[in-house]
C-alpha cells in the first residue's frame, strides 16, 4: 500500500507587534521623535514597515519633534524635505515653524512666507523665533533701511528675554545701554548684562553633566577660566570675561551658514554673511549690517552677535592687545560699529 503523504501543516509565527494598541506605540514614538538626536532617528523608524510608516506620520508623533529631529544638512534640502517640515507645520510643530521660517525668509527669499511661519512659531512663546523676529526688526531685514522698527524689536527682546532666552536677554541689556530703541538707561541695562551672563553659565555647567566623562576635566578648566588666562581652545566668552564653553548652535542657523557658504553666488555681490559662527543670517541687502569699525573686515547681524563674537574671536584679531590698552585707559570701553554712514557704539 502506499504510504499516504502526512499534510504538513505550517503554522504562522503570530505578529506581536500588530497586537500593540496605537495609542501605546504612539507614545513611544512622540518620545522618540522629541529625543531624536538627528534625523535618521527618525528616518529609519519611517523605513521598517507600512504600520510604522503610518502611526510615526501621525500629527501627535509630528507635533512633538524636538529641533534636532529637523538638522538637515544644505546639500541634502529636497522638496520632501520641504514637504515633511510643511507636514510638521501643520501638526503645530513651533520647531519646524521655526526653522522653515529661517529657510523661507532667508534662503528662499520668500520674506513674507517665512515671517509668518516666524510669527506662528512666536504665539506659541518660542522664544528663539521672537528673538529672530526682533533682528529683523532692528535691521529692517527684507526691506529698506526705512523698515527698521527699533521699538518693536525692543519688544520682542523683551518678550523673549522673560522666556530665558540669553541672547535677547544679552540684546536688551545693550539696547539699553546705547538708547538704542528705547531710553537709555545704562544702570539697569548694566544689570540684564550680568544677568545674561549669568544664565549663560549656568546652562555652561548644565550642559556639561551631560558630556562624556573624558570631556569633563577639560571643559570644567574651560568654564572656570578666568580674565587674563590663555585661551587654549574655541570657547565662548561673557561680556565680562568669564570663560564659558560654546552653546550648541541651533540647527536652523547652520543650515543658514552652510547653505550660504557651499552655493556659489547664493548672496548677490556686496551682501555679506554675519561674522558670528553661531548665526549663519545673511545681509538682505548691502549695509544691513554693522561692521567692525577698527579693521572693516567683520559684520554682524545684531548687538548679541557682535558681543559673543568680540569676546571670543574678534578682540585678539581686530587688533593687537597692547592699542586697546591706551583706548580703555582714556575712559573708553566701546567699540564703534558703523552702518552705512551711521556709527553705533557698542558695549563691549
């Protein structure tokens, strides 16, 4: 007889992950997409199957993106990109209204477009974007030099500066010492300054409890430097000579700089980029910005920028030590900054 063939029967092995419930895996996405230290992140999540393609897409998962989840680089902006930052928008994302805004406004060119994304991201108390707004503002960008509305700019410094923002805060804190925007008053403006001076090292030593442990040692020499110690690195300095360890730059700003930098002829002739490593705004037409006075070869966006920079490039390269001395000894401790035909003292 012959042998009758047993059917195999195969069994599947059942899906776990498709007995998750949404809202579970929604979650864990929201904290993934919030944490993202980049945007592969995020990315690779998209690319493993249609059930995550789906929920990672959801508007909750979008809304919750944190800044670093949008650092792309320049040569990579696509109009997927562009359509996933309007996606983010539209879920009420302030970080991908932010950052759209910059690209809008100044890579783009499409002014009106990008401040509103600015403005929207600003409602919502994003204190970066009413910062970018008050720069805008205080140099007109965009327009002419007749657009400029220094009240407003002082305005959103100072809407910014109570959200803890340190480079608005630093911003008011100078306007106030020049007048600029608003009437002087050099005492309480002396005060912002030592204020932002203060956050700014308190998120210095913040910061570093998250470095690697082999970073420590060198970057607590750093932020306990004081005035008159070699510098040894590429620290960040306060207005008072504190040595301070570098911020992170936002995302938004170094694509700014890249996109400028790596694109021949993107800024037509006599338009220049801020000298600020950390800004990465370019001019929106020529003499926007002030320029250093003494050497002529620098310029900068705002009071903030020319600041940071000083203190921690710019001091040692416009001149030599030794001629500043005779400036400081004769009572002054300014530096003059020029804008066209107009001249601005600027704290130093």
């Amino acid at each position: 007889m012959a042998q009758r063939k047993r059917l195999r029967t195969i069994t599947e092995k059942p899906d776990y992950f498709d007995q998750l419930p949404d809202d579970l895996v929604l979650n864990i996405l929201c904290k993934l997409s919030s944490s993202a230290s980049c945007p592969s992140d995020f990315i690779n999540v998209l690319i493993t199957c249609k059930t995550l393609k789906r929920l990672a897409t959801n508007p909750l998962v979008l809304s919750k993106a944190g800044a670093k989840m949008f650092a792309m680089k320049a040569e990579r902006w696509s109009d997927s990109a562009h359509q996933f930052l309007k996606q983010c928008v539209k879920a009420g994302n302030s970080e991908a209204s932010y950052t759209l805004g910059m690209i809008r406004f100044y890579c783009l060119q499409n002014r009106g477009s990008g401040a509103s994304l600015m403005a929207k991201a600003a409602i919502k108390s994003h204190a970066l974007a009413m910062y970018s707004l008050a720069v805008i503002q205080f140099n007109g960008s965009g327009g002419s030099k007749t657009d400029k509305n220094l009240r407003a700019g002082v305005a959103l410094c100072a809407r910014a500066s109570v959200l803890g923002h340190v480079d608005a805060l630093r911003e008011l804190g100078h306007c106030l010492q020049d007048g600029y925007g608003v009437p002087q008053n050099i005492v309480e403006g002396r005060r912002l300054l030592v204020q932002a001076n203060a956050k700014e090292l308190a998120l210095s030593l913040r910061s570093m409890m998250t470095w690697k442990p082999q970073q420590q040692q060198q970057n607590l020499h750093h932020a306990c430097t004081v005035m008159g110690t070699a510098i040894t690195g590429c620290p960040l300095l306060s207005d008072f000579g504190c040595n301070l360890l570098a911020r992170e730059v936002h995302p938004a700003s170094k694509f700014l700089r890249e996109w400028f930098e790596s694109r021949s002829g993107a800024l037509d002739d006599g338009l220049r980029l801020c000298s600020h490593s950390g800004c990465g705004r370019p001019e929106t037409r020529t003499h926007e910005f002030r320029r250093c006075s003494v050497c002529g070869t620098v310029n900068y966006c705002s009071r903030g920028c020319q600041a940071l920079d000083w203190k921690a490039r710019h001091k040692v390269e416009c001149v030599p030590m030794d001629q500043w001395h005779g400036v400081l000894e004769d009572g002054g401790d300014m530096v003059e900054m020029e804008e066209g035909d107009e001249y601005v003292d600027i704290v130093e």
